[in-house]
C-alpha cells in the first residue's frame, strides 16, 4: 500500500520581542501559520534551531531584525511541511 502525502505549505513569523537595555535577551519566538501544523505535529517536532537576533552595540531606541537563524524543518515530521516564507520579527530596546 502506498500513500501519497501532500506536504503543506508554512509561513513561520517571528514574534516581536522588547528588550530592557543591559538586559538579557528575551526568549525569541515564533507562530506558524499558512496551511499549519495537523494532527500531532507541534513546533517541537517538526522544527529544530533557533532564531536569530543581532544586539552588538545596541542603546535604547535601538531595533533589529529577528530572523530564521538556524530554524529549520526535521528529517521525520518536518518532511512533510515546506517553509514557503519566514517574516522577520523586531527587537526594540527600551
């Protein structure tokens, strides 16, 4: 028996985060949307990496793009989703 699997279109976006100068950086995060995730797969199990933000000499007002970094699908779930766009998030420190 053979199945055919239509792999599913994904858009990842970065969350907006807000960081305190002289602060730690805050979790970065992300949601899914276009087709989505089905059944049991969740961001843990399709996705591996990180997001990425640069915040090398930064002051307050400063912004920067939060970007894929090294998020990538995995071998078993992930292959059957296909990233078509990552939107970047902000950083704003305040």
């Amino acid at each position: 028996m053979t199945a055919n699997i239509t792999v599913r279109t994904l858009v990842v976006t970065a969350n907006n985060q807000i960081m305190n100068f002289g602060g730690p950086i805050p979790s970065l995060t992300y949601t899914v949307g276009g087709a989505g995730l089905v059944g049991t797969d969740s961001k843990s199990t399709v996705f591996t990496g990180l997001l990425a933000v640069n915040t090398t000499g930064v002051y307050p007002g400063f912004t920067a793009p939060i970007t894929q970094g090294t998020l990538v699908l995995t071998v078993g779930p992930g292959g059957n989703y296909i990233i078509s766009s990552f939107v970047d998030g902000t950083m704003t420190v305040q």
